[in-house]
C-alpha cells in the first residue's frame, strides 16, 4: 500500500501490489510474467509442457500395458498420476493460451487499486485480498509439504539399505509405476527416480502456481462487490449529514455514480474471469473425480504395504484439499456477488431521491444474476457442489472396487 501511494503518480503495474508481488516469482516460472519477452515466455511454456508429457507418457505405457494383461489393480493405480499431470497440463496451457485475458485483469486489478486509494475505498479491497493472499499461501505451503514427503516414501527402503543393511537388499518401490518400454526402470532406479522426481515437482509447482493466481484474482473479484455494497451502505449513511436537499442530491448522485462505476467493472472483470476459467474447470473437476476414486481404491487395496498405503493416502488428501481450494473461491464470489444484493435492499433507499432510487434499482436487477464461476457451464463451483463431487467420487470408488475384484 505504501509503494502504490508513493508512486500514485507514477507509472506501476501489479507486482507494485504486495499481495502480488508475492506472486511474482511463480508467473515468472509459468512464463507469465507481463515483463517477460514472448520469445521467453515461449520457451518456459515448453520445457514446462514436456517435463509433465514425460510423465505422462511412460505412465500411459504402463497403464496400457497393465489393461492389456487385465491386471486392473496396477491401471487403477497408474490413473491418479495421469490425472495429476494431465491437471497440470491442463493448467499451464490455459494460462498460455488465454495470456491476454489475464493480462487484462492485471491490468483491471492495477487500475482499480488506484482508483481506490485516490477514493478512500481502499481498505474494503484490501481486506478481502489479504484474506485471498493467506489462502493462496496456506493452498501452496500445504501442497507443496504433501509433496516432499511423496517424494521421500521411495528413499526410505533405500536409505534404511545404507543406514540398517540386512543380508539381502530391501525391496524398491518408485515414485509411480511408469514403463519406458526400451527398458527395465527397476535397473535404473536412481536415474527414473530423478526424472519422476523432476516430473512430480514441475506438475505440483505448477498446479499451485496457477491456483494461487485463480485464488487471488478471484478473491479480487470478490472484493470489488464488497467495495461496492460498503459505497452504498456508507452513502445512504450519510443522508442526515445534510440540510441542504439540493447539495445532498447532487453529493448522494456523485458517489453512487463511483458505486455504479465500481459494479460495473466488478461485472466486467467476472466475465473475463469466468471466461478464461471454465473449460480450465470442466476438464479439472473431471480429472480429479476420476483420481479420487482411483486413489481411495489404491488405498483400500494396498492396506497390507504401508509404504504404498501412506502413499496412496497422502495422494488423496492432496487431491480432496485441491478440489476444495479450487472450489472455495468460487463461493467466496457467490457470498460478495449475494451480499450486494442484500446491502442494496437493507439501505434507505425509499428515503433517494427518485433520480438515485432509479440508479439503485438498476444496479439491483443486475445482481439478481449471481455472478457464479461454472466448469463449462455444466458444474458450479462451490461448497455444496463440492461435497455432491465428493460423494460422486465415492460412488466410482464402489464401481472400481468391483472392476478390480
């Protein structure tokens, strides 16, 4: 805040914002970064894509070739990993591919938070951004932990060989069952650790790269509806603070025409948002209902390996925890989009002037039609739809268990 109201007369873009400068170093990383040259941004999208393709293919091997030999236990256990990668994907192409669209609401967010601040509405926005920017870090810090220690699962057999030797060399057991065809992954343990490791960290990072961004733009859509139903509860406050009829019209007029202005970019900035979202989600919500399932049959089976079980159990929360945080947003701007609506209603509007009465009603029909952030327009994100994609996923845990018996 500091930084943006000493440059207020300067030229600055969104990572002036401290919320997202945080941010800053993860874009870089996707090759999002407005500072960064096309060609750059290019050449990260690249390596990023083919780092998760090189999971992605050895994995479809071995889940091909585990069908072909009707051994559905291990097709079932390749699917979590090919929904994770193919998440992943599915996330870094999309913020490639609608790049000007978010470089449009950067450009929304920049403006909006100098618009604020020169109005003194700053504080609403900020409240909710920082609510979104604790999320993001607690999404990236939780993830990213589940991770280090899915990595570390596999050392354990080998590092007990060097710690605690027995007369015979313990069983290993990789990251994911993956086949490269032209040869044995079990005499190359170290080198195929390496790249599934690699693999792993590239589709992780990048999942919660893209949803911190989600996260926080979202969280900033969701802002600007509060900013707008605290300019409308604080205007028709200020009802009483004049005598003069005339000067408080024109003053009342003056600052619904800002609250008018602040809907109608809060309005823009969803449409842009939901657009460049929604078939990102259908394809998300689907890949991860399908690894739900597949990874609480993993689980039930595996039950006599703890390593494998731990594995598969530590796979399931993360995944549960990332259905919920990519749902959670979702409801945030349903609550602030509904809330406005409920600001407007609960002000004294009948005591306007009937030229503002007529900006209110206006503004009041338009929130009739919550803003809602849908996969394909097919599925809502939300709370409920959550817990109904949940027991969904538990449904398809019972048809896989009876596939596999």
């Amino acid at each position: 805040m500091n930084k943006l109201q000493r440059n207020r007369d300067q030229h600055f873009d969104i990572f002036d914002i401290p919320y997202y400068n945080k941010l800053k170093k993860y874009l870089q990383f996707l090759g999002q970064d407005p500072h960064q040259r096309k060609a750059i941004r290019n050449i990260i999208v690249t390596v990023l894509v083919i780092s998760t393709t090189s999971i992605f293919i050895p994995t479809s091997f071995e889940f091909y070739v585990s069908i072909c030999n009707k051994d559905m236990g291990a097709a079932i256990e390749c699917m979590p990993h090919l929904t994770a990668s193919a998440i992943s994907t599915v996330k870094i192409l999309n913020v490639y591919f609608y790049r000007e669209n978010f470089k449009q609401l950067f450009d929304f967010v920049t403006e909006e938070w100098k618009r604020l601040t020169l109005n003194n509405g700053i504080h609403v926005l900020e409240e909710i951004t920082v609510q979104g920017s604790k999320f993001a870090q607690l999404y990236r810090y939780t993830i990213l932990t589940f991770t280090a220690f899915f990595l570390l699962v596999p050392l354990i057999f080998p590092i007990l060989d060097i710690v605690l030797p027995l007369n015979e060399t313990r069983p290993r057991q990789q990251i994911m069952k993956v086949n490269y065809l032209v040869f044995n992954g079990d005499d190359y343990f170290c080198y195929v650790y390496l790249h599934l490791a690699w693999g792993a960290v590239i589709v992780v990072v990048s999942v919660v790269a893209v949803d911190s961004l989600y996260i926080l733009t979202i969280h900033h859509n969701s802002g600007l509806f509060a900013v707008c139903g605290y300019q409308v509860q604080k205007v028709a406050g200020s009802e009483k603070s004049f005598t003069n009829e005339a000067i408080m019209e024109s003053y009342m007029h003056e600052q619904f025409k800002n609250c008018v202005i602040t809907h109608d970019r809060a309005l823009q900035f969803y449409h842009v948002l939901n657009e460049s979202l929604r078939i990102s989600y259908l394809l998300q919500v689907g890949f991860i209902m399908i690894g739900i399932s597949a990874i609480a049959v993993q689980m039930t089976v595996s039950l006599d390996t703890p390593e494998e079980a731990l594995r598969a159990a530590l796979f399931l929360i993360a995944k549960q925890f990332h259905l919920f945080m990519i749902s959670l947003p979702g409801q945030i701007l349903l609550d602030h989009c509904s809330n406005l609506s409920n600001n407007i209603y609960g002000s004294t509007w009948y005591r306007m002037p009937v030229k503002i009465q007529k900006m209110l009603h206006t503004m009041q029909m338009k929130t009739q039609k919550l803003c809602t952030l849908t996969a394909g327009g097919l599925y809502t994100m939300n709370m409920e739809n959550f817990g109904t994609t949940f027991k969904t996923c538990m449904s398809y845990f019972t048809m896989l268990t009876s596939l596999k018996e």
